[in-house]
C-alpha cells in the first residue's frame, strides 16, 4: 500500500458548501477533479489528471477502512464513510464519502466519489477507532450481535413482570400479573415486529457495522435505520453535487460561449469593415489594372514600331555595309592602277633618262663636230651650222628631257601619295565594315530583345486581363463574404442572447440545486 509522508498533524477544515467531486478509472487512476476538490488537497488540476487516486491517502487511514470500501464497491453497490485525506503538504482533512460504481451497458467504467463535510461526532469516533484498525485490533462491537429492539424492549418489561408478579404473589393476583405479563410481551412483540421489517428495509440499503458505529454511534436495529437515512442522504447528496458539478461547468461552458460569441461578434463587425476596405482596394486595383493592361498594350505597340524601325535599320545597315564593300573593292581597284601609274611614271622616267643620256652624248657630240668643223675652216662652216642647230636641238632636248623629268618625278610623288591615300581609304572602308557589322549585329540583338518585349508586353497585357477578371471575381465573392458576415453579425448576436438567457438559467438552477443540497443534508 502506498505511504505518503510527510504529515504535519494539522487538520484543514473547508467550507459545507464545497462540493469535492472527483471520478477514476476502474483502475483507480483521476480522471476528473473538482475545483474544489484541489483546492482543499493543494494540487491542480494537471497534478492530479492521470495519478493514482492514493496520491491523496493519508497513512493515518487504515487499510480495513479501505478494504470495507472495495468490498461494496467490487460489488456493485454504494458505500459511505469518513475518510482522512492528506493534502500536498501532509495537512489532512476529513470527509464525509460517497463513492459508488458508475455503469455503462451492465459494466463499471468508472469511480465516483463526491465528499462533504462529516459530522464532528463521527470524525471523533474514526479518530479514536481507526488507529486501533490501523493497529489490527478488531472493535468490541463487532464481535458482539446486533441487540434488537424486543430484546432490549424485553429486557425492560421481564424485570418489571417479575417485580410485578412477586407483588401480586404476596397480594394473591397471580392470575392478573401473568396476565399482564402475556400482554407485555404480546404489545412488544406486535410493536417491533414493523420495526424489524424497517431494519430489514435498512440494511438491504445499507449494511456496514463499522461505518453504522462511526456515524451513530451504536449498533443495533435504530442505528441501521439512521444509517440507511444518511446513506439515501448522501446518495441523493452526490447525485446533487454531480448536477451542480455539471451543472457549474456547463455555466462555465455557456459563458464562455458567450464571451466567445461577442468576440466573435466584434470580430465579425471588424472582418465586415476591413472587408469592405479590401473591396474598395480591389476596385482601386481594377481600375489601376486596366490602366495597366493599356499602357500595357501601347507598350507593345511601342515595341512593335521599334522592332520595325529595328529590321528597317538592320535591312540599311545591311546596304551599308554592301555599299562599303563595293566601295573597298573600287579603293583597292584604284590603288591597284595608280601602282600601275606608278610603275608606268617609273618606265617613262628610265626612258627619259635614256633621252636625256642621248641628248648628253647628242650635244657632244655637235660640240665634236663644231670644234672639226672649225678646223676644216671653211669647207666644214656648212657642217658647223648644222653642228650648231644639232647642239642647240640637244640643249632643247637635254632642257625638256629636265623638265620632263621634273613631272616624272612630281607625278611620281602625287601617285605615292595617292596611293598612300587609297590604302588609308581602304583601311577605313574596312573598318567602317567591321563597324558597320557590328551594328548591324547589336541592331540584330535589338531587333531579338525588342521581339522577346513585344512578347513579354503581350503575355503581361493577357496575364493583367486576367487579374482584372479575378479582381472583379474577388470583388464580387468579397461583396457576398460581407453579405454573409451580415448575416452572421446578426446570428451571433442572437447566439449571444441565447448564451445570456442560457446563462441565467443555468445561474437559477444552479442556485435552485444548492438549496436543494442544503435540504437534503
């Protein structure tokens, strides 16, 4: 058996309106427990939910005590006893117990044990009796039968019939005193007889020697009655404690719902205000989508000219860079004859310089011929004129070759550099197409990134009509989600009026139920 220490001998005493209400499993272990019933024990609710219900047994209780309650209670039936609790910091308090089997389909399920206050009487009767149960020392009073009443009515009368016969004897009415004797015990007998019938009704509601002493005192056929009374008492006692138990956490309930329906209430008010902004945003956001979804559209419009523009720039680009080809193609023409040019001013120079070579030997020869001619005196004065026009044809000639020469070399000169000038013309012309390339290459690109706008600025316009679409969806399916929370305004309204009255109800029961209580003890 479980032993809970420490214990501190002080005795707390709680209020007779607190109803202690706790349910196990038919394993023993808590499965429910009043407020009240933790508040006098010390514990909370989650330190007693899933615990052995010995978690509060005081080891001051004896086992015979416990062992009694198991008994009826294995049974099937009721019992009722004082019982010593230990609360969490080993104070105690006494009970006045009830605990019966609750049934579902012929089977226990669980334990109910609902507890009030005892009678002072009976908790000094257990404080005197249990430590010698604790002890193993059975009672006087259970090793005796139970005295009836026209046992103990009998022994009144037989003394007093004697007494009366002897009087009698000596007065010589010993017929009249056995006569009154006879009828004595005929008036004891007819009167006891319904009373045993009582007891009999008494003990079938409730038979316990040990518990009939505690509460009365005595044992005999009148403390059964009082026992049976106080065991009804005490049923209809935790059937009360129950509803009001019940009865309490269904007021909790109906309040709570109450509190619940006017926060949802407000909330609903709040959902139905911030619901209405939410439409008025979606219209703003409608709006702002068609004006998305046409500037959209001029966007690709835009796009479309521009990828236009685009391939007309990249068709003249393209002529360009023809053009400059061609053009390359004539500069190279071109520097190939003025080369030609060139080599030709160089053979016209080669022959001049022949000329002027012949014009030199030419003039020397008149010269020769005029030195002879002046030798040969006059035979040779025809010859020296002819000398004379030779040399002066050779001086012409060697002067013109000079001047011929004096051209060579200018155009010569002009040819190089015209030639100097079509090679930078070709060097330009090819570097306007590499250029010209290149931009016909980046307008390509431009022309692609311009096509993939164009269709990014198409799907954008679709995908923008369609969310216009879904805001007016929404919008529509927002208007009928404030319609309804309305509506739900109202019925949580009336929900809370319903909680109200259901509160009040439960209120007026529950004060109809205590005083019920308060009769029945």
């Amino acid at each position: 058996m479980r032993v809970n220490n420490p214990v501190t001998g002080n005795e707390i005493k709680f209020s007779a309106e607190y109803n202690l209400l706790s349910t196990t499993d038919t394993r023993g272990v808590i499965k429910y427990a009043s407020k009240e019933f933790c508040e006098v024990a010390g514990y909370t609710q989650e330190e007693l939910i899933g615990q052995p219900h010995n978690l509060v047994r005081h080891p001051q209780m004896p086992p015979a005590a416990f062992k009694n309650m198991w008994d009826f209670i294995k049974n099937g039936q009721s019992w009722m006893g004082l019982v010593k609790n230990r609360t969490k910091n080993g104070d105690h308090y006494w009970v006045n117990a009830f605990a019966s089997p609750i049934m579902k389909d012929g089977k226990v399920v669980e334990y109910q044990s609902v507890r009030s206050v005892p009678d002072r009487k009976a908790v000094d009767r257990a404080e005197k009796l249990y430590p010698k149960l604790l002890e193993g020392i059975t009672p006087f009073f259970m090793k005796l039968p139970r005295s009836r009443m026209w046992q103990r009515a009998l022994l009144y009368f037989i003394p007093s019939a004697i007494l009366a016969g002897l009087v009698g004897f000596f007065a010589g009415a010993v017929a009249g005193v056995v006569v009154q004797f006879v009828a004595s015990i005929a008036t004891v007998f007819f009167m006891t007889r319904r009373l045993e019938a009582l007891t009999s009704l008494a003990r079938d509601a409730y038979d316990n020697p040990l518990m009939e002493y505690i509460y009365n005192g005595a044992i005999d056929d009148v403390s059964e009655i009082e026992l049976a009374l106080k065991m009804r008492s005490s049923e209809l006692g935790a059937v009360v404690g129950r509803i009001l138990d019940g009865s309490e956490q269904v007021l909790n309930s109906a309040q709570t719902a109450r509190d619940n329906g006017n926060r949802t209430s407000q909330n609903l008010e709040q959902q139905n205000a911030e619901t209405e902004q939410i439409a008025a945003a979606i219209n703003e956001m409608a709006a702002t989508t068609g004006d998305m979804s046409s500037n959209t559209q001029s966007a690709s419009d835009c796009a479309m000219e521009a990828s236009e523009a685009t391939l007309n720039g990249m068709e003249s680009v393209s002529t360009t860079v023809d053009a400059i080809k061609k053009l390359a193609e004539q500069l190279n023409e071109g520097s190939r004859v003025i080369s030609g040019l060139e080599e030709h001013g160089k053979r016209i120079g080669t022959v001049s310089d022949v000329i002027l070579g012949i014009a030199e030997q030419t003039n020397l020869l008149a010269l020769n011929a005029a030195i002879e001619a002046a030798r040969a005196g006059d035979q040779g004065r025809g010859f020296a004129v002819v000398a004379d026009e030779v040399r002066a044809l050779a001086q012409r000639t060697q002067e013109s070759t000079s001047e011929i020469q004096e051209v060579i070399t200018q155009i010569q000169q002009a040819t190089q550099q015209a030639v100097q000038s079509m090679e930078r013309g070709n060097e330009l012309s090819e570097e306007c197409v590499k250029n010209a390339e290149t931009a016909g290459e980046v307008l390509r690109r431009s022309q692609e990134l311009v096509t993939d706008i164009n269709d990014r600025s198409q799907q954008i316009a679709a995908s923008v009509q369609e969310q216009a679409t879904v805001a007016n969806q929404m919008n529509q399916g927002i208007q009928s989600v404030s319609e309804l929370s309305e509506k739900t305004i109202g019925i949580a309204g009336e929900s809370v009026s319903e909680a109200d009255s259901l509160c009040f109800q439960l209120a007026e029961q529950k004060t109809l139920v205590s005083q019920f209580r308060r009769k029945s003890k």
